[in-house]
C-alpha cells in the first residue's frame, strides 16, 4: 500500500498499484493550489461538497468560496479545505465497491418484513378490486 | 421632517448614494479582466453590492423626499449635479491601487453604517442594517489581499505601499461634511464626517501597522466632490454609464 500520488494536489491510497499502467506524469501546478469547498444551507444539516476554488491561502479561499459558491439561495456557513489534506480513494480501486449493489441483505427491502408489507398491498388490492 | 434638517439629511444621503454608484462602477470596470477567475467573481460581486445600495438609497430619496425615480437620478445628472468624491472617480489603474482603494473605502463604509444603523431615522437605519452583513464581506476581501500582499514579494510589498500612499490623500478626501451636518448630530440622524473619520483612522492605523505597511504620510484630504467639483474623470464615466439609459429614457426595463 503506498499513500504517494503523482498528483501533487491529492494523496491516493493505491490499494494494489498496477506497475502496468502508471498514473499519468502531472507537472507541477502553475496555478495557485485548489480548495475544495463545502456548503451548509442550514444550521445542523450536513455540509455538502460543492466544487473547488483557486487561492492562495485559506482565507482567500473562503473569500472566493462566498462568491463562487454561495451567491445565490441560502447559506449559514462554509468550510474550505485544502485538496492536497483530502485522502481519497483511487479510481483503479473501484473494484472494492464492485459487489456492493449484490448485498441486498443490507437494504431495509431486503428484510421478511418487507414479504409481509408486499402480501397486505396485495390483499388490500384485491379486496377492493 | 424639518426644513432646517430636510436639505443637508437629502445632500447627505445622496452624496453617500453618488460614492457608492461611482465606486460600483469603477469595480465594474475588472468584471472579466480580474487576475483570476475566482477573484474576478468575488470582486465584480462587490461591484454589483455597491450599486444595488446606490439604488436602495436613491429609492428612499424618491419615496420620502418626492425625488425623480432612481434611474432617472443615476443616468441623467453630469458632473457638478454629481456629489461623490474624487476618490471614486479615480480611474481603476492596476489592481494594486484598485485594492487599497477597496480597502479604505469598505472599511470607511462599513463604520458608516455601524453608525447609520443607530440613526433616528428610521428608514435609513433599516437600510444601514441591511447593508452591513454585504459590507462586511467587502471588508474581510480587501483585508486578506492586504494582508497576502505585504506577506508576499519584495514586488507585492513595494506596490501595495506605494498603492497605499498614492490613494491616501483621495480617502482622505471622502469625509467631506454636507452643508448644515450639525442639525444632523443634534437630530441624532448621523454623528458627522468627524467622527467616522477618527473612528476609521484607529481602525487603519493599527490594521496597517499589524500587516506591515508604513503608515501613509499625512496629506491634504482631496476634497470638492461633494460641492460637484470633480476631476477630468468623472464626467467620460457619466457618459459611459448613462449611454444606454439616455438612448430611450422613458423606455421600460
């Protein structure tokens, strides 16, 4: 397992790196590193991902996330962070959650319940029918 | 509302109006030219902030005070009809001078209507109030480019001081005192140019030395504009900025 990237703005967990196909040479960022941002529409409901902004320290960023993120509908508060401190998955690992759509057992549609729920539509259909 | 306070309380708010719709429209000036997207977005907002309060000002003047509708008021004065300073006029010039500028004009603004905002009259308190939360925003954007600059190159230090003290003598000049300000003090309407000014000095004395810079050197305030004396500057903006609106004034928008 290495926690090294080629992308200088992101650290990628490389589950079983693929000595095959290597990442794509990045070359260093002319731009001003990015911050991902996060909006909060009300207070006590989650923080949502919106996008990204350009700057040079953290409270430009906030000063850019307002406006870039923020101008329109409601807002309480925001969080920047920046994207090189985010830990993230790697695409090529996408495998992990390959067989998660299987495991219905995890669905609450999934539990006998839900057989007993189905009958009673059912009855009830006929009933009235 | 008496005579005695009606005339300098209508100069008053129309002078505060005609800074705000000349600085909205310099700031206008870097929408799609700005250093970077993100900055460009943030700063033609600030723009954008300003002109919507020149309107909320030139409204109270039309419902209160009998005055021509708002756009007729903005798009149709020239020159010596117009009461905003020679500081707002000033072309936008590179960014530095155009965020030193920003600086000291928000911050002036935002002690403003911290003292509008207790004024006896109620309907511009209200207005003060509402303004605050926007200007605010613009106060904590200038501050943090001050600051990152001063904090940057030897390149970004130099041209964000000499910005400083190139613009200093036209803020200075926007304290400028209406004719009968008193009545305004005693009526509790507005506590004078004076003390905003002292208010705002502290205030930019302390956060200019905190960053870095050197305090500007003292100068003579660049006063006239809220007498309608202006610089070769103001009047090509008027025309700019009406061009559209004087084409078909009785058109409906």
């Amino acid at each position: 397992m290495k926690i090294q990237s080629l992308d200088p703005r992101i650290n990628r967990i490389q589950i079983d790196a693929d000595a095959e196909n290597p990442q794509a040479m990045l070359h260093p960022l002319e731009n001003w590193p990015t911050y991902e941002v996060f909006h909060q529409k009300k207070r006590g409901t989650q923080h949502e991902h919106v996008g990204i902004v350009h700057a040079p320290s953290s409270e430009l960023a906030l000063a850019f996330a307002k406006e870039q993120f923020a101008r329109r509908g409601e807002t309480v508060n925001i969080w920047v962070v920046k994207t090189e401190h985010m830990m993230a998955t790697d695409y090529s690992d996408a495998d992990v959650f390959a067989t998660t759509p299987e495991k219905t057992f995890r669905d609450p549609a999934a539990y006998s319940v839900k057989e007993k729920i189905d009958q009673w539509v059912a009855k009830q259909k006929n009933h009235a029918g | 509302m008496q005579d005695n306070i009606k005339q300098p309380f209508q100069q008053f708010v129309l002078q505060l109006a005609d800074n705000l719709l000349v600085m909205g429209h310099r700031n206008s000036e870097w929408t799609g030219i700005g250093p970077i997207i993100e900055e460009d977005i943030a700063f033609a907002s600030i723009a954008q902030d300003q002109v919507g309060q020149a309107w909320n000002l030139y409204q109270l003047l039309e419902k209160d005070f009998g005055f021509a509708h708002p756009d007729q008021v903005a798009f149709t004065r020239n020159e010596k009809e117009f009461f905003s300073s020679h500081l707002v006029e000033q072309p936008t010039g590179e960014y530095d001078f155009s965020l030193a500028r920003h600086y000291f004009y928000d911050l002036a603004q935002l002690i403003r209507y911290e003292m509008l905002s207790r004024s006896s009259y109620e309907p511009l308190a209200k207005l003060a109030k509402k303004f605050h939360g926007e200007v605010k925003y613009h106060v904590f954007h200038a501050q943090t480019w001050m600051k990152q600059l001063m904090d940057g190159n030897e390149v970004s230090k130099a041209r964000m001081q000499s910005a400083v003290n190139e613009v200093f003598p036209f803020v200075l000049g926007i304290f400028e005192s209406v004719e009968g300000e008193e009545a305004l003090i005693a009526e509790g309407i507005f506590e004078g140019e004076a003390a905003l000014k002292d208010a705002w000095m502290q205030m930019v004395g302390a956060q200019l030395m905190e960053w870095g810079y050197a305090l500007p050197p003292l100068a003579q305030p660049v006063f006239g504009g809220g007498k309608g004396y202006h610089s070769e500057y103001l009047q090509p903006l008027l025309d700019e900025m009406g061009e559209v609106f004087r084409l078909d004034p009785t058109a409906e928008w």
